[in-house]
C-alpha cells in the first residue's frame, strides 16, 4: 500500500489552476476565424464551451482523477498572430487539486478549435504542415485553507 494519504484524510482546501495553451495555425486558417468565415461555425466560441465541458468529465478520461465539485471554472481562447491562445482557470474547495481539470479543458478546447479548421489547414496531401498544439503548461497552481469548511 502506497504511504501517501488517501484523499479523505487530506483537509478541504481552496485550490486554484490556471492553463495557458497554444496551437499553430495558418495565415489563412487566422484570417477566416478573424473573418467569422469557418465552415464549421465560431471556433472559439465552440472551444470554449467544448473545454467547460471537458473539465468536467475529467475523471471520466484520466483514471486516477477523483471526481472534484468544480466551484468556478474559466475557459477563454483569443486569436492571436499565428494562431490561437487558450487560458482555462479551474478552482475548487476540496481535498485533491484541479490542475488536470484545466489542463484537460484547456486541450479540448484547442483541440476543438483545431477539429473546426482542420479543412483550412491540411495540405494536398492531407498533413498538418503549420499547424501544432502546445506547449500546453500550468501557469498557477494554489491552494489555502478553507475557513469553516470541514
């Protein structure tokens, strides 16, 4: 048996993550998301909702994830010169982390972006020539304690 505390002995606490994501695109993928002129939709605001969502099915998607009462989440995605930007904030009075709720939001999020441009970004060929995702990092982690919350 493992010598770390089980997640009921570790106290209520007040945490907070915030991810910062980036993902390559083309020229011309920029422009037509700038234009409102993507096939698909408004990529930004389908990856926003598509990470608020992921956050919380985390622990469907990464085993070892408890389930954590998300008390506020955050999803923004702004276009940028070459590409696109994500800052997802995740926060939480509990007993583990959720760090791993904005790191999966925020992916999906960008993923999502990605999935709707795709058709602007392959080559002939059907590769992905400029378009890449990441780096995809904590930029915040905290916790402190929760007063009156055991």
């Amino acid at each position: 048996m493992s010598r770390q505390r089980r997640i009921h002995q570790k106290p209520i606490t007040f945490r907070r993550a915030v991810v910062v994501g980036d993902l390559a695109l083309s020229a011309r993928t920029v422009k037509a998301i700038r234009a409102r002129a993507v096939k698909k939709g408004d990529p930004i605001a389908a990856g926003e909702v598509a990470g608020l969502l992921a956050m919380k099915r985390t622990p469907d998607l990464i085993p070892h994830c408890h389930p954590v009462p998300i008390s506020g989440s955050r999803v923004e995605i702004a276009l940028r010169r070459g590409g696109v930007r994500v800052e997802a904030e995740t926060e939480a009075l509990y007993r583990t982390g959720v760090e791993m709720e904005a790191l999966v939001g925020a992916t999906v999020a960008l993923l999502t972006v990605w999935d709707m441009v795709k058709y602007l970004e392959k080559d002939q060929r059907g590769a992905y020539p400029t378009t890449h995702l990441g780096p995809v990092r904590v930029v915040t982690k905290t916790k402190s304690p929760a007063k009156g919350a055991e």
